[in-house]
C-alpha cells in the first residue's frame, strides 16, 4: 500500500497562512477581486500556498474562478483552505457552508 505524499517545502508557512483570520479575510477579498483575472487568481493561490511563481497555471485558476461565481462559493473556498489548506491547492470547492 502506498500512501500520498505532498511536497511543499513551505508547509509551515502554509498552516500559519490557515490559522491566521487576518489572512484568511484577505483571501476572500482577493477572491471576490480576481476572481475573473485569472493571472492575478493564479499569483494569489500561489502566496497563500507557498508556490513558486507560475507553478500553479492559468488553466487552473480559470478552473477555480468558474467555481467562484457567488459570496457562498467564495466563504467555502476560504473554509476549505483554513481546513486542508497544507495538502495542496485544488481548484475545486469542495466543502459547503
């Protein structure tokens, strides 16, 4: 049996990243800013995940800026991230509120 491993070598950064309100809000901001730029969306999950620059692309964030279309996507998205944040970006909403 193999289990998952996920490599970020930034992963203490992250979890601080998940546990911080004050970061946590500003994500949303950001969310409801650009959820329709895709290269801006893409740079801002990056910062919050501890990515290099470009590792997370276009395509993928054009993914998740189709799931954020409402307030409610968008508080779910910021939910989901305070809770599984440190296993990886996903450009899918997956929990709801």
């Amino acid at each position: 049996m193999k289990l998952w491993r996920f490599e970020n070598k930034n992963r203490e950064i992250v979890r601080e990243n998940m546990r911080d309100e004050k970061v946590l809000c500003q994500l949303e901001v950001n969310l409801n800013l650009f959820k329709d730029n895709h290269k801006a969306l893409a740079r801002t999950m990056e910062r919050m995940h501890g990515y290099e620059l470009g590792e997370i692309t276009v395509e993928q964030a054009k993914r998740l800026s189709e799931q954020l279309k409402t307030d409610r996507e968008i508080k779910a998205y910021v939910k989901q991230f305070s809770k599984f944040g440190n296993l990886g970006f996903t450009p899918y909403v997956v929990l709801e509120v």
